[in-house]
C-alpha cells in the first residue's frame, strides 16, 4: 500500500469540517471532533487515534492525542487518515 503524502494529508485536513488551521500552522480539532492516522508497513498495521492537534512538519508529523500523548510519526508508514465528527444530537436507545 502507498504512503501519503505530506501535500495530500495536509489538503485533507485543510478540506475536512471540524478542524481550523492555528497561526502556528497547526490543524486542531475543534469541540468533539477526533482524527485517526492509520499507519502500514511490512506484515502490520495500526492505528494512532483521538488526536485533536496534528502539526505537518517537513520531515515528520506531531499529532497531540486528547489525554496529551505526543506521537511523532514519519510520513512513510501513513496509509490512511480519519475524522471523527461529534455525535448527532437526539434520542439514543439502549440503557
């Protein structure tokens, strides 16, 4: 599987609802909104979730999670990214 690219992760987040460009050019998730970057390599893949700040740099990528976890990721194993909206508003089953 290809990696994505520094130019196609950051046109998503720059197009996707629910996240605002700081003047420090940091993507942050506003309200409840959450990112996930799905990362891939030879034989095995994971998930880094809950993000609420992610930051492109030239050689790597910092994603600040919710409990304030920092990862810094290369942009090689980064398959695939993810943007949690908030839940809809209005009855919810269950107990």
């Amino acid at each position: 599987m290809r990696a994505m690219e520094r130019a196609l992760i950051q046109k998503i987040l720059a197009d996707a609802h629910g996240i605002e460009r700081g003047d420090d050019g940091a993507f942050n998730l506003e309200g409840e909104h959450r990112a996930s970057l799905y990362l891939g390599g030879e034989g095995g893949t994971t998930i880094v979730n809950d993000l609420v700040t992610i930051t492109l740099h030239d050689d790597y990528i910092a994603a600040e999670a919710k409990n304030r976890t920092m990862h810094c990721l290369l942009y090689g194993p980064v398959i695939g990214l993810a943007v949690k909206r908030p839940r809809a508003e209005g009855p919810r089953t269950g107990f």
